[in-house]
C-alpha cells in the first residue's frame, strides 16, 4: 500500500491548483461575464470531457489525471467543467463508442462548447426499474422512423435542445426477448409532434418532465448504434475513473458544513454537539463518507492495475443515498421549527439549505438506479444470487 | 498510489489461509475450544513459518514487517476463528519494540518470536472502555521498587501468558510493569465467554515487586495508541469472520428451497446479503487503511483506527445476528458453525471499544484539532 503520488501527478496537480488560483475568483467578485469566461477557460485547457479520447476533441486524462482534476474541482467548490451535464455524463460517450463519423461532428463538439444542453429519454409511465419493458415505439419507413409514445421523470427536459432516447423497434409485448428490438435515437426536442410538460417536483422545483411524442419523424442517420441493439448504448465502458472522489469531497463539505450548524444551534439548552447522539451521529456520517473514499480508492488500484471491475461501485451508490437522505434530515431534525422554512421564508437557517436537502434527495437516490435495484445489482452481480 | 496489497503479502495470505484450511478446520477449532482455547503444536508451527514474529525486528528474530502484513494474517485467522493468544501475543511484542529498553527487547522479543513465550496486556482496571481513566491500579514504593496489589479483570488469553504488561500508576505517571506469570504474590485464574474460541480470566498481584528493569514509563499518548492497534487487530478480525458469515449464508440461500425457489431468489433474503456486503467493503477499506496509518501515517492513526472500530462494531453485531436468522432454525443449533460466528461477534463488539466510544472519541478529536487550529 501506498498513497503517495508520482512526480507526473503532482505536477499535474499544481497546475489545476495554480489554474484555479488565477481563474476561479471569489463567489462575491464574479460579474456577469464569469461563467462563460470559465467555461472558455476549462475548455481550453481540455478539461472539459477530460476522459474522452483526444481524437474527438477530449482531454485524453488519464485515471490518475481524471481524480486529481475532480478532487482539485470539488476542494475549490469551483463552477462544473462545461454545463451540458447529461452529454458529458452518458450522450457523449454513447456517440463517442457507437456513433458515426458524422454522428460525432455534429455533436461532440457542441457538447463539448456546451451550447445546448441534452437530457435522456428512458423511463415511462409504466417502466422504471424494469427499463427494458419499454414500450415507447418507434417504425421505420425507408429512412424515415415516426415515434409515438411517451417519456417521463426526464431530467432537464424542459431546458434541453435533444433528447438520446430509447423506443422499441421490435419484439413488441414479449416479455422474453425484451432487451432485444430496443433502438437509441437521437431526437431534437422541437420536431414537430414533440411536447414538453414539466412537472413539479416536492421540493418546488421544475427540472423534470413527461415529454409526449406524436407522429414524430427522426431521420434514419440519427439512430445511435444498430437498430434493436439500442440497449447496450447505455452502457459505455469509456475508461472513466470510478473512485466517486468528486461526491466524496462534496460530502466532506456537506459534513463540515453540518458540523458548524451543530456548533451553533442548541439542543436540550445546550450546543447541539455537546449532545451525546449528534455526537455519535456525526462520527456514523464520517465513517460512511470517509469509507467511500476507501472504497474508492480500492476500486481505482483495481482500474489501475487493469483487474476487471464488476459492480462493486454499488456500494458508493447505496452510502451516497444513505448519506443524501439521512444527513438533511438530520439537519432539519436538530434545527426544529427553523429546519422546515424554505429558502424564501421569514427564519430560514442557511438559505433554507437543509430543508431543500430534506426534500431534494429524490433526485440523487432514485436517478440512476434506486437503492433497491442497486441491492438486486450486488445480490446477483456480486453474491451471485438468483435473479428475481 | 496503490490501495492493495504487494505480491508478496498475497503469498503471505495464501500461505495463512493453506495453513489454517489445512491444520485448523472447524472440527480442530471445536477441538480446541473445548479445551484450554489454543494448541501448541500449532502455536510453534506458526512461530517456525514467522508468523510471530512478523513485526518483531530482524535483530530480535524477528521478520522486520509491518502492520498491513499483520492485518493479512489477522484477516485469515478471523476468517477460519482461528483459536490463539495471537492478538494478546502480538499486541505485547508491539509495545515492548516501541516502548521497551533495548534489555527488556533483548530479554523477551526472541522468545515472542520463536513461540516460546505468550504474552499479554493487562491494562483496564474494569470494562468501561479503553481509556487511561480506567487505569487506576496503584503502585507503593519500597526500596527503589514498585510494589503492586489489586487486580485486573478480564486479562485476554490470561490462561496461556507466562507475561503480563500491567498498567499502573504511580505518583503523577502510567507504567506498564513486566509481570511474570511465576513471580511470588500473581495468580491468574483463566475463565472463558460465549466465544470460546476467545478466552479471559484475571490476573491477581498480591504485593508483587517490581524491579526497576521490569518497568516502562508510558505517555498517554503512547497508551493510546496500543489500543488503536488492539482496535485494529480485532477489526481485522472482524473483516475476515464477517467475510465467512456472507459466503457462508449466500451458500445457503442458493441451496435452500422454500415456495420451490432458493430463498436468495426472494428480495428480502437477496437484499439483506447486499446489506451485508456493503458493509463488509466498508469497514473492510477503513480497516486496511487503519493498519496502514498505524506506521506510516502515525497522526491520523487515532482517528482512522477508530473510525474503523466504530463502523465494524456495529455492522458485525448485525451481521453476526442476520446470518443466524438467514438460516432459520438450523443455524440456531450447536452443531452448524454460523453460530460461533454470531458469538464472535458478540466477543469482538466491545474489546478495545465499542461504537459508543470510538464515535464520541472522533467528536473528542475533532474538537482538539479544532482547538489546536485556533491557538
């Protein structure tokens, strides 16, 4: 064991760290031109898609690289590396694996500059943990395919330009080949046919929608991938580093954050964190933040040394979802009366912080994968239990 | 940056793990447990193979490692419940090499390494928690001698140690004084618990004289720190009889047919066993990294160790019930082996601390570096 770092890497970290000492100003002195100043700076320095190959306009970081430039990020609480968050997360890479020639012109770049923003079209009404139930479906006709259906919970939707969206193309009601008949297809969300209809969410918030699809037409050069073998462009094996060291350090400050609030707020006629249970509540918090760093960084000597990595990263998934859910609540819980005000009303503690994390959870724990579907994951993936 | 392990201290596992397999299967573990709690044979093929001596310096017989190749074997032994005063053994050489006089490591170090001589701590006066607050045994003076009457209480592997490190006080300092188990005025009265595979007793000092060559004066900080390293060790423990709880039932729950499926099938079986693993991967990571901070990274060793202890104590006590339960009936019974597994998790959840402890303990050091920060 060891956690030193080579000379490369340290090198490597200054330069983030001495970039962001010149380019990242304090949150109070930053004009309306900074963020897209950022923006132009972190996308020259190729950090923006930095684990993407060089050849379609990415960084080329390697492992190492990509944890260093995300700790360095995360300790600074500095601005995201581009804004096109899901074409980042999941369209780019899917082009960048499945994608034509042309497919990749026309779209990695964009996403790189982020120009506009992208959102993912998979779960329906009626299909969510069983995605590959989809019954959203799409028929070709020469090289024209015509969807009708409809999608739901699709984040960012009400801000996004195109939406990667799964329809099914074959196997229609079989319950046997369902992975099968599956096509992804690249959609501009203002086709004629499409509407948008955000909902709202507990927390107020209106990020996600049900999007409505009428007769809508996609030319045949927008498919991604084969068509009925839509279903493996969802998982891109991209050499993404898997040390979750961005979220951890996000919890870092969330636990520093909350251990300040204790200090300040009384319980019983006492600081809070004089209190016995905060006490042994904050040291829980600790343990299962700094016991995904751990994990982590097991996880990355794995990718480093190039042995297969199977679905152990679930376990991040779970704690962060633990975390996400019981540490804002934790925090209303201390702060009584005052913990339940919103941002906007008359004694709200911190911006009305804690009570959004209270109510803003859902977004992290069931995006991606619940918790229960992740237990299914290592139960059969891991422990090699029978699938149910 | 490299979170694993070296080839070899991979051999080093196979090796402990070939050994154990071989030479102490369930049926020798309920062998020993029935008897007096370890074997001799086996303690001396274990000290031939250096095990005993693996962080004992090359100078003293030793093999000259650290504490991550001490969790590799300690894992092992968690793993098959291992019966052996290996922990109070090791525990002892430790401090003797960090503490002792270059006489006292002389005297006893060669012995520890070649098995022929089992030793260990005898620190709390009662089993409220690992803290020098509990050291209250107090020493007279006679002639330039330290003279000790009292007793300590729940000594780990009394019945076999011929050497007790004995924490005292005297005037304004903590000593750890050599007692041997020979000595006019000690008697030791063995005793067992639920886990036999554990054993205890007490150690009795009626005006025992210690000459100044039996004594070292120890810092807190120093104290401390022995039992972060017990903290570790039993962690470790934890780690690999946690390992066998989970594969152990995940066994059963494939094998096993109830409404015509393996009850792994059922999600409440299935998610329990996640459960299960997602704790084992966590407290399995802190430990690791426990050990490591042990000698490479001396001050965050503290609140590693006890993040580690804190984290297994609970998630083994579950563990330890959940995998009896999983098994219905039949894990209930004297003759499966789930069970000794629950009982050691019962053994392992207060020694050197509890969760109660440890989590107040990382309070306690956030607010001294808080304070340090400030002045």
């Amino acid at each position: 064991m060891d956690f030193e770092y080579t000379t490369e890497e340290q090198t490597f970290r200054k330069e983030v760290q001495d970039f962001l000492a010149e380019n990242l100003a304090p949150k109070a002195k930053r004009d309306q031109n900074f963020m897209a100043d950022w923006l132009k700076k972190v996308r020259d320095k190729r950090w923006v898609g930095f684990s993407w190959p060089e050849d379609v306009g990415g960084g080329g970081g390697n492992i190492m690289q990509q944890v260093i430039l995300k700790e360095e990020m995360a300790k600074a609480k500095a601005p995201p590396l581009g804004t096109c968050m899901m074409g980042l997360a999941w369209v780019g890479p899917g082009i960048i694996q499945y994608g034509t020639e042309a497919q990749k012109q026309r779209f990695i770049p964009d996403i790189l500059d982020s120009k506009y923003h992208w959102c993912t079209g998979y779960s329906e009404p009626n299909v969510g943990s069983d995605l590959a139930s989809l019954q959203c479906k799409a028929v070709r006709d020469g090289d024209t395919y015509t969807i009708n259906g409809t999608k739901i919970w699709t984040s960012l939707a009400p801000f996004a330009d195109w939406i990667s969206m799964l329809v099914r193309t074959d196997n229609f009601g079989s319950s046997e080949a369902k992975h099968e008949g599956i096509t992804a297809l690249l959609v501009k969300l203002d086709t004629p046919g499409i509407e948008v209809k955000p909902i709202e969410n507990m927390a107020g918030g209106k990020v996600f929608a049900q999007i409505f699809f009428d007769d809508v037409k996609v030319p045949v050069e927008n498919r991604l991938g084969d068509e009925g073998k839509g279903w493996a462009v969802t998982i891109s094996s991209l050499a993404n580093e898997r040390s979750s060291i961005g979220e951890v350090t996000a919890m870092y400050e969330k636990l520093d954050t909350l251990r300040a609030l204790v200090s300040k707020v009384t319980r019983n006629g006492r600081p809070a964190n004089q209190d016995s249970k905060v006490r042994r509540t904050m040291g829980v918090f600790e343990a299962k933040i700094e016991s995904m760093r751990l994990n982590g960084l097991r996880y990355l000597t794995k990718q480093i040394k190039g042995e297969p990595l199977s679905s152990e990263t679930s376990v991040n998934k779970l704690h962060r979802a633990d975390l996400e859910v019981s540490m804002g609540d934790f925090a209303i819980e201390i702060l009584g009366a005052a913990g339940l005000q919103l941002h906007n009303q008359q004694d709200a503690v911190d911006r009305g912080k804690w009570a959004n994390d209270a109510l803003g959870w859902p977004n992290v724990v069931i995006g991606g994968g619940t918790p229960n579907i992740q237990k299914n994951i290592i139960g059969e993936r891991i422990l090699g239990l029978p699938k149910d | 940056m490299n979170f694993g392990f070296t080839d070899e201290q991979t051999l080093l596992r196979d090796q402990v793990r070939k050994f154990l397999d071989e030479r102490c299967p369930s049926g020798v573990v309920r062998k020993i447990m029935a008897d007096e709690g370890y074997r001799l044979d086996l303690w001396q093929e274990m000290a031939q193979l250096g095990w005993l001596g693996l962080a004992i310096d090359p100078e003293h017989d030793g093999v000259g490692l650290g504490w991550v190749d001490m969790l590799v074997v300690l894992e092992e032994m968690g793993r098959s419940l291992y019966p052996s005063p290996f922990i109070s053994t090791t525990l002892a050489a430790s401090t003797l090499s960090e503490l002792g006089s270059e006489a006292q490591q002389k005297q006893y170090l060669p012995l520890i390494a070649t098995g022929r001589l089992i030793a260990s701590l005898a620190l709390l006066d009662n089993t409220d928690c690992p803290s020098i607050d509990n050291i209250q045994l107090t020493a007279r003076e006679e002639n330039g001698a330290h003279i000790l009457t009292g007793r300590k209480p729940f000594v780990a592997d009394a019945g076999a140690a011929q050497l007790f490190l004995t924490a005292f006080r005297w005037g304004k300092q903590l000593y750890l004084g050599l007692v041997d188990r020979e000595q006019a005025g000690v008697s030791v009265t063995p005793s067992a618990t639920m886990d036999l595979t554990k054993r205890t007793g007490s150690l009795e000092l009626n005006n025992v004289t210690l000459l100044s060559e039996q004594v070292i004066e120890v810092a807190p900080e120093a104290l401390a720190r022995i039992f972060d390293k017990g903290a570790v060790a039993v962690a470790a423990e934890m780690v690999g009889a946690a390992e066998t709880v989970l594969t152990m039932t995940t066994e059963y729950a494939k094998d096993r047919i109830q409404f015509d499926q393996p009850i792994g099938k059922y999600q409440g079986v299935k998610h329990n066993l996640a459960d299960m693993f997602v704790d084992i991967e966590s407290f399995k990571s802190l430990t690791y990294y426990a050990a490591w901070t042990a000698d490479e990274s001396p001050e965050e060793f503290p609140k590693s160790a006890s993040l580690a202890k804190a984290y297994a104590s609970d998630a083994f006590a579950k563990i330890g019930i959940d995998g009896v339960q999983l098994h219905g009936a039949i894990g209930f019974t004297q003759e499966y082996d789930i069970q000794l597994y629950l009982k050691r998790s019962k053994w392992a959840r207060p020694m050197f601390g509890d969760s109660d402890f440890h989590y107040a303990r990382i309070a306690a050091l956030h607010e001294a570096a808080a304070a340090a920060d400030e002045a």
